[in-house]
C-alpha cells in the first residue's frame, strides 16, 4: 500500500492483519472479535481472512482469555488478547501483573512471554466511571511490562507491530475517542522502537508532555500559544514502559519550562515521575517549576457536562502554560 490518509482504527487494524499474515504464530483473542468485528470494528475482516482458529472469540471472562493468552505465549504463540475497555485489566490483574510480567525472571531469562494486551481507553464518549480509564499508569510500578500508548495512525501501526514481534509482555493502550481519527499512513515507513519519544511540534518556549488524545489537545494549546507569541513544544511520549527520558530533558533544558497533560489523576500518574526525573536531570536549566494536569481526583463523570469539564482543554493547557512563561 502507498502513502495514505488512513484512521487510527484502521491502521491498527491494518497492524494486525500485516502481522497474522507474516507469522501464523499470531493469533488473536477477545470478546466480539470475530464475525462481529470487535466491540470498535478495529478486527473487522480478520475473522473472513483468518478463521476461528486465529481469531478467537472468547466468552466475557477477562480472567480467563487472558490467563489462556500466557499460556499460549509460553508455548511458542504470540498472542494479542483485545480488552474491550482498558478498566476491565483489573479482572485479570493477577495475569497480567503476577504471570505474564514474572516470567521472564523466574524463568532467569529462559522463557520469554511475547504477549501484547490491546486495551481501548480513555474519556469523551460517555462511557461513565467504570469504562472511561486510560489505565496509563496502572502498570508503571510493575518490573517487566512495557506500555505504550499511540496518539495518531502512523505510530497506532508502528507500535503495534514493534509490540507483537517483541519478546516480553506489552500493553497496548488505544483511545476510543481517536478511532475516528485520520492522519498520514505508511506502512513501510520506519519501525518505532518502543521506548521512543516523538517531538510532534518544535518550540523553544515551553514543553507541553502528552499520550494518546492529549497529544492533540496540546497541539491546539500550542497554536493558542502562538497567536500570543508563545512558541510551544509539543513530546509524544509514545512509550511510557520504557520512558524517553533523554528526549524529555532535552527539550526542558532547551525551553527551560515542563507541563505534563495526562487523561488521569496526577496522583500516582506518570507526569510526577516525569517531572521527578526533569528536576533531577535539569534543575538548573528550569526557569519555573513544572506543573502537571490531569482529572480531577474523582471518577470519571457520566453526565456530559461534567466529564467535559474534567479533561484538560486546549484552553486550560494553554492558559497554564501562558502563565508559566509570564
């Protein structure tokens, strides 16, 4: 396929049937993934391509495909299990967290478990308190999971395929609300290595830090800004398991100010060990202290009002960091 203009559902869609294709050890489980298409429709098609016996659909038991899913990694497949909505991971948490991110180590290194866990999160399209978590930073204290985190089509692709020909446990975290979205597409352009950051808009003023549908959210904030005078950086983090921390500190100590914009409670989030590692890298080179938003430290809001009101704005972005840069 030539250079395109594809959605982010699509290419993630696209990342999955390239790798099946590639390597009959890929196999896919998951509720509604099969005939139906998948709760999103982002494995539309694979099931007519595939068959059962590569796409599997699984009863509502997120404690038992998952568990299936190790197993299969452990015997030599490479399995991605799909979680409809990224909050049910706390259904299989022992799983996730206790089998498949341990094995490596308690194998000492002799049984690798390629596992990729395709989660769809996020807020904005009124799925209320129990359906609307990123899980972003749920997995962050837990040695031996990767965690990556696509904001646009291109690195949906990139990611996905980097995720499955990876030989430890990856959680693959989309967002229901960029599904719809479109954006450039290659698919034989270059490989993401996870781990890697991506500055998504040069600025020497202020760095705005983001993941998934944040990342364009601070990208409005930075035209905001520029209509002011105010020339914003903009860091797709891509990759919070490993973190591109020498991408971060490059850009503080270029623009001398930090804002970190995640789809979660700061507490405990990703943004107060980004800005930790920051202070500790570049203090001298800050010219204000970092300032991190988030949600409010309350569940996600059912009414439409509210939940809009709880995600960082481009205008709220762009009014905390106008102030940081005075």
């Amino acid at each position: 396929m030539a250079s395109a203009e594809l959605t982010y559902r699509e290419a993630i869609r696209y990342a999955l049937r390239d790798a099946m294709r590639a390597d009959g050890r890929v196999l896919l489980l998951g509720e509604d993934i099969g005939a139906a298409g998948g709760p999103f429709k982002v494995t539309d098609g694979l099931f007519a391509e595939f068959g059962a016996d590569r796409v599997m659909d699984t009863p509502i038991a997120e404690t038992g495909f998952v568990g299936a899913a190790v197993g299969l990694a452990l015997a030599g497949y490479r399995p991605v299990a799909e979680l409809m909505f990224a909050d049910f991971a706390a259904v299989a948490w022992d799983q996730i967290v206790n089998q498949a991110a341990k094995y490596r180590y308690l194998s000492a290194g002799q049984m690798p478990l390629p596992l990729v866990i395709r989660c769809g999160g996020g807020a904005g399209a009124r799925f209320a308190a129990q359906h609307s978590q990123t899980t972003e930073s749920w997995y962050l204290s837990v040695p031996g999971l990767k965690v990556v985190a696509p904001s646009n089509p291109q690195d949906a692709y990139a990611l996905l395929r980097a995720a499955i020909d990876d030989p430890d446990p990856v959680v693959y975290i989309e967002h229901k609300l960029l599904y719809p979205a479109k954006g450039p597409f290659q698919p034989d352009g270059d490989r993401v290595r996870i781990g890697s950051a991506r500055v998504a808009r040069a600025g020497r003023d202020v760095t705005l830090v983001a993941t998934l549908a944040m990342v364009p959210r601070a990208l409005s904030a930075a035209e905001h800004l520029a209509a002011d005078g105010v020339d914003a950086e903009v860091i797709d983090l891509r990759s919070l398991a490993p973190l591109d921390l020498p991408a971060v500190v490059e850009s503080v100590r270029r623009t001398g100010r930090l804002v970190t914009i995640e789809e979660q409670s700061v507490s405990g989030g990703w943004g107060g060990n980004l800005v930790a590692e920051v202070v500790a890298r570049a203090f001298d080179d800050l010219d204000a202290p970092p300032a991190r938003l988030g949600l409010p430290e309350a569940p996600v809001p059912f009414s439409p009002v509210l939940e809009d009101a709880a995600l960082p704005s481009p205008e709220r972005i762009a009014e905390v960091a106008r102030r940081m840069v005075g």
